[in-house]
C-alpha cells in the first residue's frame, strides 16, 4: 500500500489524521516522518480525535510516550531525543508495541530497526516553493514500494 495526499490547510492535514484514527485497529504502529514543524502533532492531534481521545493531545518531546484513552488505548511517542536504540528500550516500548493499543511514533526513523515490519510509515513534507500550508503527506506500508 502506498498512497500519496495533498493537504491544503492544518485542518485538512488533522481530518485526514481523524480519518485514520478512526480506522485504526488494536496493535498497529503508525511511523511519522517529517522535518520539524510540518504537522506531525497537527495529524496526531487529529488521530487521536479520530479514537474518539478528548484530551488535550501534546507532543511528547521530553516524557518520550504520551497515553490517551479512547475507543483504544493511544501511545504518542517522540523519540527525537532518543540518542540509541538502547536508551529506546528503558522507556518499555515493547509493552506498547505489542500490547492492544494504538502506537503513533514520531522520529520513528530514528529507531528503525525496533519498528515491526507491518508498521505503518507516514511522511510528512512541506513543499517551500507552494503555500506555507500545503503539504505532501505519504502512507505506506513497510516494505512495500
């Protein structure tokens, strides 16, 4: 699976995140790429939502994991300031990857090699030459072209 999106506003790029939060299925890892400030939280934020999470959705930059309660258990990770895949393993990440919630982790390609294989991977990128809104985002399934 590979799809390619276009969205035109934060609120297109967080409906399409609902869209998927409400698609989502015990177990699946979500993988967001993107530089800083591209709507990676925009589309968590959504996502969440999506779950059905009335909680105020943040990134969690410093605490590693975020949990939300939903229609199913959302885990918000940001391992941007994870400086090794060792230092991945104090935060107990296989307890969430392989438990029944939701996994959304931001800077996912950081730790690449923990992700499981059926993870989704979610990229989000600013075009500079387009509107300061507009953004590509791309889903695919790993392994996949």
């Amino acid at each position: 699976m590979k799809k390619r999106i276009e969205t035109y506003d934060p609120g297109e790029t967080e409906a399409l995140g609902e869209e998927m939060g409400r698609e989502a299925k015990a177990g699946q890892i979500f993988c967001l790429s993107g530089d800083l400030g591209v709507g990676k939280t925009v589309f968590t934020k959504g996502f969440a939502k999506g779950l059905g999470i009335t909680e105020h959705v943040t990134s969690p930059t410093f605490a590693i994991v975020n949990e939300y309660e939903g229609r199913l258990p959302l885990y918000h990770f940001d391992v941007y300031r994870i400086s090794c895949e060792e230092e991945m393993e104090d935060t107990g990440y296989e307890e969430y990857f392989y438990g029944e919630g939701v996994c959304l982790v931001e800077w996912a390609e950081l730790v690449k090699d923990l992700i499981p294989e059926d993870a989704i991977w979610i990229t989000v990128e600013k075009d500079y030459t387009k509107d300061d809104d507009y953004r590509c985002i791309t889903i695919r399934q790993e392994g996949e072209a």
